[in-house]
C-alpha cells in the first residue's frame, strides 16, 4: 500500500513539474515573440530615388548598377547608422532628375540622393550639406564663347528641374533646352545643339577631361549638395543628418570625396 502511494504520488509530481516546464516554456516562448515582433517594429526600410545619368554623383556600370559618389556615400551612412543603434535598410529607384522631387512630396520614395543643391521652391527638407557644388557653363573646345557674358542671347542646354535651368533662364535673352538626362545635355552640346550648358562644376570636369569641351572661368552659383525628404518627415532626416555629420568628419570622407571628385577640386 505504502509502495502504491508513493507511486501515485510521484506520478502526480512529475505531471505537476511537467504542467510547471510547459507553462514557462510557453511564457518564455510568448516573450521571445513579443521581442521578435518589437524588432521589427523597429526596422525601417527606405527607398532612395537616384537619376543615374550625373557622374561623378550618380551613374551606371556596364551591368546596369548604380555607382557614383552619391551610392558610396549612402553605403557609408547607413552602414554606420546600423552600428550606431539604427535598424535600417534601403534601396535604390531609379527615376529621372525632374520627378524626383514629387515622388518624395508624395511618398513614393523616401529620400532623394541625387546630388541636390538647394533651391527653396522644391518644398521639400534639406539635409546638412554634405559636399560644395558650383554651377558652371561647359562649351565645346573650339567654340568663340570665352566668358560667361558671352552666354547672353545663345542657346544653352540644362538638365530639366536642376537649379542649373533656373539660372540659364535668368541669363539676358538666353534661349533655354531644357532635356531630361544630362547625358543628353551634353550630347546635344557636342552636335552643336546647344551653344553651351550648364551643370556642377564635378560633373563639367569629367566630360573637359576628354579634351571636348572646356568650363569657362567663374560660376554661376555655389552651393552644397543635399539629400531631400518630404516635409515633416523630421525623424528620417534627423536620423541622416546624423550620419551625414558622422560621415563628413571621417576620414573616409577625404578618401571618398577624393576619389570622385579631385579633379575638380
């Protein structure tokens, strides 16, 4: 009887411990949901908007991948936002230059990469700045314009939407081609066209290195080259100024920065 008992009473202790283990095998396995579910709350997946058709800021490979400064840079910046408590990934949409602005007004992309300079009309948010940028005329080698007077009443080439439209149309009597692709601008330049175009003093001097075309003395404009977002859209553009000022006191800024751009420093 003594040995029934104790059987008995084992059994009902084991299923007891048993019943015990399960419930906090569950509790456990609730908890590691809920902190799975809180992480990827937290996650945040962005798509940059990037007109692949500006080198050195942004441009093709062979194989159809984006390159360019812009891409490296944003390389850098998200990768030290992962390590610095950030959980965020991206991607790139390709799009051309003049709707960039609108795809971001409207939320169909969230950040505009795309070597912006500023212009106050776009109603967008600027980042802190992250390189200086000058708004130069390119011509043809053998052409008679010397001079940035020289570019009253002659037809010049812009890329549509960029501020270098804006300040050809502010030029005396100029006749403005506004095209969609830069690439195009200077095409149009080197068929004659256009008798000049105006673009960043970067992206000029990778096109005079082929001995086609030279970049008259002077700008006509400075300015620094930006990252955009939507307006109100403070948290996102908070978390990249960060980046951005992490990045522009790098020493990999220096290498960056002199890899794309030295020869038109």
């Amino acid at each position: 009887m003594k040995k029934m008992i104790l059987t008995v009473t084992s059994a009902v202790m084991a299923l007891s411990l048993a019943a015990c283990g399960s419930t906090q095998a569950a509790a456990s396995s609730s908890s590691d949901a809920s902190a799975s579910a809180s992480a990827s709350a937290a996650e945040q997946h962005l798509i940059l908007a990037i007109s692949p058709d500006y080198p050195p800021y942004d441009d093709l490979t062979t194989d159809g991948k984006v390159t360019g400064f812009d891409v490296d840079m944003a390389d850098w910046l998200f990768t030290w936002l992962n390590a610095n408590g950030y959980n965020v990934s991206y991607e790139w949409k390709q799009m051309s230059f003049d709707t960039i602005v609108s795809a971001v007004q409207t939320g169909q992309v969230d950040l505009g990469v795309a070597g912006f300079t500023y212009n106050a009309e776009r109603k967008v948010l600027f980042s802190n700045p992250y390189y200086t940028e000058y708004q130069v005329a390119m011509v043809p080698t053998d052409s008679a314009i010397t001079s940035l007077d020289d570019l009253k009443g002659k037809k010049i080439g812009v890329q549509m939407g960029t501020n270098a439209e804006k300040l050809a149309n502010q030029i005396e009597n100029a006749k403005v081609t506004s095209i969609e692709d830069n690439s195009i601008v200077v095409e149009t330049l080197k068929s004659g066209g256009v008798d000049a175009a105006i673009m960043g003093n970067a992206v000029a001097t990778k096109y005079a290195a082929t001995g086609d075309y030279k970049i008259l003395d002077g700008y006509l404009e400075k300015s620094g080259n930006y990252i955009i977002a939507a307006e109100g859209n403070t948290a996102v553009m908070d978390m990249m100024n960060k980046a951005i000022d992490a990045f522009t006191a790098s020493d990999d800024y220096k290498t960056m920065t002199t890899k794309w751009f030295s020869a038109a420093d």
